[in-house]
C-alpha cells in the first residue's frame, strides 16, 4: 500500500507514524540513509491500526513495549524488528505463501499499478518510492504500455481498412469481397 521497501517497514518505528497526517517518514533509507516521507492511503493507515491494536491490545504481554511497528520476540527473550526474510521463508516453508513469493513482490506490484493506472510522471514515482536514478524506472516500462489502449482502439477502425486494402492488393482480391 505505500511501495516502501520490506527493509524500511522492518525497521519502522511507531515514533515515526503519524495517523493524523496519514504519513510516515522513514528515519534510515537505502538512499544515504536520508530520510524519506511516504504518504498512508487510508487501505495503508486501516492496516497499521490493526497492526498497532494487535500489539497492543492482543499481545499486550509479549509485545506493547515494542518501538517497532512489526517487533518480534527473539530467542534471547528480547524484543527485536522482525526478520522478514526469515519469516516469508519459514511461511514458505510451511506452504502458506507460495514458493515463488519475494518479500520484494508487492513493491514491484504498487510501483507498476502507479506506472500503468495513474498519471504520475516517473519522477513524482521515483520521489513516492524511494528512487533516485530514472534507469531505475526501466524495468517498469512494459506496465505504461497498457496506457496505450484507448489510442490503439481509436485508431483500430483505419487500420482495419488499410489492412483489408493492402490484402486485396496482394491476394487480387476485391476489397469489397474481404470486407464480407
């Protein structure tokens, strides 16, 4: 929902939330571990509220001291973020998520629904997402072309006769005739 690395949402922390301007700003990003706001939709602010009533009120025992929105008990007995790989490896594992699943996946998905659904040029993305070089945006260039739809359906009409035109010239055929 937010398009922010799993890295970052690991080592969030509640100080860093802010419900009440629907942002979060990540204190220690990949990008020279500047600081980075990203803005929470409301689907992103509902589930953080789940998360913070789930410490807080379901686990109250074992995690309600937590700084970090998604802590984990170790085996020293403390509290620590919690280790993603680990655990999309262990659900894998126990054949909750498929094989093929990355924690990666939904970050590609929301950066590819922006490029594909919206009208945001790259650099409003790239400024969303946390990237810094356009080459990044590369490898999201064959979600625009879906963009493309409405224009190829307008002009699909033209290139219908165009075609049937360029057949019967070289089956010599009357166009009329492929026209039925």
């Amino acid at each position: 929902e937010t398009g922010a690395r799993p890295g970052e949402w690991v080592n969030a922390k509640w100080e860093w939330v802010n419900f009440d301007q629907q942002k979060i700003i990540f204190q220690d990003t990949k990008y020279k571990r500047e600081p980075r706001t990203v803005p929470l939709n409301k689907a992103a602010t509902a589930l953080l509220a789940d998360q913070l009533e789930d410490i807080t009120i379901k686990q109250f025992d074992t995690l309600s001291a937590s700084e970090w929105v998604f802590p984990s008990v170790g085996r020293d007995g403390e509290l620590h973020p919690l280790a993603y790989t680990g655990a999309l490896r262990d659900m894998k594992d126990d054949e909750i998520l498929p094989k093929g699943m990355h924690a990666h996946m939904g970050r590609h998905e929301f950066i590819s629904s922006l490029v594909e659904n919206s009208d945001l040029d790259d650099s409003r993305i790239m400024s969303l997402v946390g990237h810094h070089s356009p080459t990044s945006m590369q490898i999201y260039t064959h979600a625009r072309n879906v963009r493309f739809l409405p224009q190829l359906e307008a002009l699909e009409a033209g290139r219908r006769v165009e075609r049937t035109q360029e057949l019967g010239k070289a089956l010599g055929v009357p166009t009329k005739l492929l026209e039925t």
